[in-house]
C-alpha cells in the first residue's frame, strides 16, 4: 500500500498526514500544516490530491481544496486525538488526527474520501470519539490506530454523533466535560470543542444575528427567445421561446428556528413562476406536430395576487418554486424545486433537427493532445478536465425536488409511425444530503433515478399508444367520470339537499363528459396512427408529404371534419388509381436522365410499378382512417373536449437590413482620418431638413468633431469642430436637439489682420477678456495718461448663426448634451481633465 505525505516549502519538518495512492481514492483532502500567520486563522492548508489512472499510467495533482469537508476548532487548552469509528471494515488502517491546543485545522474523514463521489440517498457519517494526548512527538501530526476495537480504549470519551448539528457534552477523561457544536453548512461538517468555562462565547462565536433583509420583485411577463442567425444570413428565424408570467423573486426574512437557537448565516431566495410554456416557433415553417412543447396543466394561473396579506397562496398556487438558499461565504447551501402536473410534448424529427442545429453553434475543438519532445510529460485532456471536475466538486448540504407528474406525448417517425397519448409518469421525491460529488455523478444519478420512474410506469407507455388505440387513455377517462359520478353527489349531501341535487348533476355530466371524451380520442388516435402508417407505406414520397401538410389544418367543427375527410379520401382513391401509371413514369424518367444501363432502367420501372401496386391497397385504406380521424377530431374540437395547447408568442422574423449600425463600424469607416479615433456616443437620431422631412441619422461625438451621418445614405453629412457649436435639449419638447454653429461675416480680407483670422470666435472672446481683466494690473505713468488717446470701445463683428435640429429618444437626449458639454470643455482646457 504506497502513502504519500505533502509539505509546504516554507515550513520546515512539517508534514502531513499519510495519504494513501489508491485508484479507489479520487480525490483526497489533505491538511498541510503551516506557518502561524495572522492573515491566516488556521494551522493547516487544505490541498485537493486527485489520483486517476490512465492507459495504464496512474496521475496525481496537487491542487488548492476550495471546499473542505470538514474544520475542527480547538478552543480548549489540551491537544487532542480524534479517532473514527467506521461502521464498515476497511482495507488498510485509519490515521487518527492529531488536534492541536488553540488552534484551528482542517479534516476530511476516511468515510467521506472512500464514498466520493457516490451521491447517496442520506448520508450518515460515522461517530468519533476524542481524548488528551499527553506528549506529542515533533513532527507527527497522524497516528495509526485500529479501528475494529469493540471497547473503546481507556480514556476515550464517548461516541459523539455528527450527523446532526447541534451542541453536545461529552466527558473528557483527564479534563472534564467538553462542549462539542457541530454545523453543517454547504457540505462542510464545523466542529467547535471549548471548555465548560468558554462555552458560552466560543461555540455560538459563528452564529449571526437575524436577517432583517427583506424584499420581493414581481414581474407580469418576461420572454426569452431562441434565435438562428446562422442559418439563414438575411434574417433571423425564431426556434424557441420561453414565455413566463408573475415571475416572483422573493427574499422572505428570517425566522426563528425551531430549537430556538440562533441561525446560521444564511440568506434564502425564492424564485415563483406563475405559469410557463415553451414554444415551437418552427411549427409554421416546418411539419413539426406540436406548437408547444412545454406547458403546464390546464387549470390556469393563480388567480390570487402577489399582495402582502395573499403572498402565501400565491406561491403555493404557482407551477414552478425554485429556493436558493445561499451560505455567509456566498456557497450554495440547499436547493429545493417544485414543479406542478405539467404537459410535454416530443417529436423525434423536432429533436434531431435541434441537435444537428446546435452542433453549428459550437465550433469544432482545433486543440488537440499535445505532443512533447524527449522526456517531456503530457498530461492527457482527459485526466486534466477529471482533475478538474475532482477539484471543484458540487457540494451542497441538501438537494430536494419534489414528485413530479407528467402528461407526456410523444411521436417517433421510425420505420413505422409510433406515437404516445398523454401518457400519465410519476417521479418519486429526489433528496439527497449531504452532497458532494461530481457533475457527472450527480447527473447520472438524477437520470437513474427518473429513467426508474418511467420504467415503473412501462405499462401505462405501452397502453398509450395510439396504434393500440390507447386504452390506458379510455381507462383513465372512464376512471375520473366514475369518480366524479360518485364523488360530487357525496360532498353535495354533506351540505344540503340543494348541493346534493347539485352534485348529481355535474357527476352525471362528467360521468357523460369523460366516457365521450375517452372512447372518440381512443377511436381517433386509432384511425390518425392507421393513416399515417399507411401513408408511408404507400412509397409515395409526395403523397406522404402533402397529406401530412394537410393534417395540420385541424377542423374546429363536425362539419369541417366530414369535408376535410371526404376530400382526403376521395384524393386518395384517385391518387391509388393514378399511381399505377404515374410512378413507372417517374421511375422511367429518372432513370432516361441518368447514364445508367438498360437493366437498371428495366428494374426502375419493375419497381415503379411494384410501388403503383402498393399504392392501390395503402392508399385507400389511409383515406379511410383519415376520413374517420378528421370526423374524431372535429367532434372532439366542436364539442370543446380535447385541443392542442396554442403558441402565446408567433415567431417575429428579424431581417439583418434592419440592425442599428454598429459603434465600431462608425470608428473604423469615417473616424479614421482623425489622429485617435474615440467615440464617446453615438446617437440615433430623426434629422430635420429645411422643407420639414425627417430621415434617420445619427450623431457621433468625438474629442475634436460632431459628424453627422445619413442612416439611410451611410455617409457622413456634415461635421461641425466641438469648440465652434452648442448643443442644448429643448426643454418644452422632449427629445429635441439643437445645435447652434456661430460664424463670422467677412466684408474683405483687408478688413481682418491674419492673426484675427485663425481666431474663432469663442477664442476672440476668450482672448479680450484676458486682456481686459489683465489690464486692471498695469500702473501706468501720469504722463502716459495724458498723452493717451481716448478709448472707445470697438464694434462686434457681425455673426452669422445656423440652427440644426435633431430629434432622439428623450432618455438619451440629457445624457447626450451632458456628455457634449464634456467633451468640448475638454476640448477648451476648462474644468479640470
């Protein structure tokens, strides 16, 4: 049996306890005992050692534990040795943990490493039991001892249980009674021992004071939507879309517990989904069979108010309850889901498509296994991403989710249409505590478990198909209307004769209501399964496809059934007859188009005529079954017993014309002749010309210009210096804005110096008002005050003003003129920048 022992660089002589290489062992965590540090409150640092095997090579990585399994905090003066009792016999010896005086270390018990990373039902750990170590040898930090001793060795204290948190007293021999508090918190066992004097401020030193943090969001409707941008390049072409209504996010507060004792820190987030559905918003472009594939029961949302005084009911009224319990450390805690009876409906054809559609998303992996030169060692991808998946493992004190019933219709276009009919599967209660396991453990597990369920439920999947007829259907029908039938009358005659008449009345009508609803589907499902079956095996590729285009249009009344099916058969009868001629005619011209030999041209049309022949018996019975299915669902639509759930959304096309211009096309097409192109905004803008128009446009503010782009044109119209304009929003109209360009009117060029002439006007300004305020400071001679002309004040060039107006989006357009005001004083060196 090899071992292995881990040390710190840093530290000297300090080892940590002997760590067994086992294949058996995945992942081990291993307490390395380090320097005393107070950034550091503990005297070891975990380390995750991972050990796999790989053709044939067996590979060990050291790795940082960012989730321990357990911490043991030694309050009391004395070190100690803790020793697990293990239930069941071990291949190799358990190493006792040496616990230091006043101090702090982390633990991961034998149990919890052979176990990892089963994924079982309740997780029950093993006792331990604690006593003073008298002298410790330098350096030893684990001791073997035996763990099929039946009496406890002298000076041992009692087994202590840790599979519940809590506080308990143990006698220590050699010290007195010793305080034991253990918590269990995101997967993690914390063990605080003090003594009797230190109790009452050590063991409750982690728990927290009340939450007092309170809050919940509700939201009437949100959407989110699937797109295919790949596809097609000219559009965007909806796949699915999940629609959600009072969507409740919830931060209850704290309550007291039911021991009394305070609570740990925790924080717990409640998430409610009145109703829910997923669409199939391929169902009008393709002959996809269901427009939902998600919903749930028919009962409807709560009709109950997300009110303060009504919060209860309405959560427990909702399809979907999804608690988030959240630990001090921001670890995920307990996780809890409730999803009420729901509705699903599958198709094969839907689910290859998806995945074929999916595959075009994620691009092919270019990095390979790497290859090293001489004694270079590669680690394989497939140890580095286990060696990954072993380090950070899903560690979670409680993973609940409540049964769950389904109504599940399915359709596979195999060999052989099959398809299933609102078949009834109920999954039992998944709880597991505590977890903590890998991604794929636990997601296998949670296939199993359900995979189980619906093997329980085989029967009722096989009673559901339609081409049985779906007699578990009939049966569960006729079960509710006796169970109405008898039922209603009863809680009636509880209340008053007046209720019991009542009750009669509606059990007889549901009674009536369900025998109806139970026999017309069975006979409908029959003769739709007969149909489409011998649609395909009429060998008729355009026969199959046009009946199945039709078989979308469902009736909504008797009469549109008796048409629809009527027409359908009477194009089947001709399309029987016509088909002995018109496929050894297609055959043959396939063949005449094609370089191939007279033999091959001969069993073309040996073939075609087999297919005509084949035609003239599938086809005509395939009308009649349609005849008789278009007849059932008419009735069944008409009388309002039976109809497909209905898309909530109709899928919106998006063409790609029809994008916003991208910032960086703005930067990299018309910024580029400035010396750094830097795009502070760009807004959308409505310009207004001189007769009044308005066409799309776009304002882009950078550090030096204001361009002004034409949407409609893609090229840059006008662009004014920052330091020449002003920019204002018009306070009466929101969403206007104006920019005023001052420009001065010229007479002759001898009429202006050059140096005034590079000048702009803001600057001119700029300039006489430094002068004039800097000649306040002079002191001049009396002489020079006489000699000195008198001075009259210059008239102001005459200027020229030009107004654009633009209109925006009013929450952009404060924003837009703040930011100008930003950039133009940068522009100016005002302010500080």
């Amino acid at each position: 049996m090899k071992q292995l022992l881990l040390s710190l660089e840093s530290t000297e002589a300090q080892w940590s306890p002997p760590v067994l290489v086992r294949t058996d062992l995945p992942r081990q965590s291993v307490p390395v005992p380090v320097e005393p540090d107070p950034d550091w409150p503990f005297s070891t640092r975990p380390l995750a050692l991972t050990c796999q095997e790989h053709l044939g090579v067996t590979y060990l990585t050291v790795s940082e534990d960012q989730c321990p399994r357990m911490l043991i905090h030694n309050r009391s003066p004395k070190s100690l040795l803790l020793k697990e009792n293990s239930r069941e016999s071990v291949r190799s010896e358990v190493f006792s943990r040496v616990v230091p005086a006043l101090s702090s270390v982390h633990h991961e018990l034998f149990h919890q490493a052979s176990s990892f990373p089963e994924c079982r039902q309740k997780e029950t750990l093993p006792t331990l039991q604690l006593r003073i170590i008298t002298d410790t040898p330098p350096g030893d930090s684990a001791t073997p001892t035996s763990h099929t001793d039946t009496p406890p060795s002298p000076g041992w204290t009692d087994a202590i249980d840790i599979s519940s948190a809590g506080t308990q007293v143990v006698f220590l021999p050699g010290f007195g009674c010793l305080y034991i508090d253990v918590l269990h918190q995101s997967g993690t066992v914390t063990l605080t021992l003090a003594s009797e004097s230190s109790e009452g401020e050590v063991v409750t030193s982690h728990r927290s004071s009340d939450q007092i943090l309170s809050f919940w969001i509700l939201l009437n409707e949100a959407s989110v939507a699937l797109c295919d941008d790949i596809t097609s390049p000219s559009s965007s072409v909806e796949l699915l879309r999940l629609t959600v209504s009072k969507l409740l996010l919830q931060l209850p507060p704290s309550e007291p517990s039911a021991d009394g004792t305070d609570a740990p820190p925790v924080h717990t987030v409640q998430i409610h989904c009145g109703s829910l559905q997923v669409d199939n918003q391929l169902y009008e472009r393709a002959s996809f069979h269901f427009p939902v594939i998600l919903s749930q029961e028919p009962q409807g949302e709560p009709d109950l108010a997300p009110t303060p005084q009504h919060l209860q009911q309405f959560c427990d009224a909702c399809f979907l309850s999804l608690s988030v319990t959240v630990s001090a450390d921001g670890r995920l805690d307990r996780l809890a889901l409730r999803v009420r009876p729901a509705r699903v409906y599958l198709e094969d054809t839907f689910i290859y498509y998806m995945k074929t559609l999916f595959h075009t998303y994620i691009p092919e992996s270019l990095s390979g296994r790497g290859c090293g030169g001489g004694a270079e060692l590669v680690v394989p991808r497939e140890v580095l991403e286990s060696s990954s998946a072993l380090v950070t493992p899903v560690l979670l004190q409680k993973l609940s989710i409540e049964p769950v019933h389904l109504l599940v219709s399915i359709h596979a276009s195999l060999k052989l249409y099959i398809a299933s009919d609102h078949t009834p599967l109920s999954f039992s209660l998944f709880e597991r505590s505590p977890i903590c396991t890998t991604p794929r453990q636990l997601v296998h597990t949670l296939a199993m478990h359900y995979a189980a369920g619906a093997l329980f439920r085989a029967g009722w999947v096989v009673g559901s198909l339609e081409i049985l007829g779906s007699p578990a259907s009939l049966v569960r029908s006729i079960g509710n209307g006796v169970s109405d039938f008898f039922r209603l009358p009863y809680e009636g005659l509880t209340r008053g004769p007046g209720a019991f008449i009542s009750g009669v009345s509606r059990g007889t009508n549901s009674f009536i209501k369900h025998i109806s609803k139970g026999t017309l589907t069975s006979i409908t499902n029959l003769a739709t399964s007969l149909a489409r079956n011998m649609d395909r095996l009429s060998l008729d590729d355009e026969h199959y496809m046009r009946q199945e285009e039709w078989r979308r249009q469902l009736p909504e009344t008797l009469g549109d059934g008796l048409r629809q099916g009527l027409s359908r058969l009477g194009i089947s009868l001709l399309g029987a007859i016509a088909g002995i001629v018109d496929q050894p005619m297609q055959t043959f011209t396939r063949t005449l188009e094609l370089p191939n030999s007279a033999s091959s041209a001969a069993r073309g049309v040996i073939s075609g005529v087999g297919k005509g022949i084949v035609g003239v018996f599938t086809k005509p019975i395939g009308g009649a079954a349609e005849l008789v299915s278009q007849t059932g669902y008419g009735l069944l639509h008409g009388a309002g017993l039976w109809q497909l759930p209905k898309q909530l959304h109709l899928p919106t096309d998006s063409r790609s014309a029809d994008a916003s211009n991208s910032h960086v096309k703005y930067v990299w097409k018309m910024l580029q002749s400035l010396g750094r192109p830097e795009l502070h905004m760009a807004l959308d803008v409505r310009m207004v010309s001189g007769s009044g128009q308005e066409h799309a446009g776009c304002l882009l503010l950078s550090g030096e210009v204001l361009f002004v782009v034409s949407v409609c044109e893609d090229a840059q119209q006008q662009a004014f210096p920052i330091t020449e304009i002003q920019c204002e929003h018009d306070t009466h109209t929101p969403g206007r804005i104006t920019l005023t360009l001052q420009q001065h009117r010229i007479a002759s060029d001898t009429e202006v110096d050059g140096p005034r002439e590079r000048l702009s006007e803001l600057q001119y300004s700029r300039l006489m008002d430094f002068v004039t305020g800097a000649s306040q400071y002079l002191s001049p001679s009396l002489s020079s005050l006489h000699q000195q002309p008198p001075i009259t004040p210059a008239e102001p060039q005459p200027t020229v003003s030009k107004t654009y107006q633009y209109h925006a989006d009013p929450a952009f357009t404060h924003v837009f003129v703040c930011k100008f005001n930003m950039v133009k004083n940068k522009a100016l060196r005002i302010g500080f920048h």
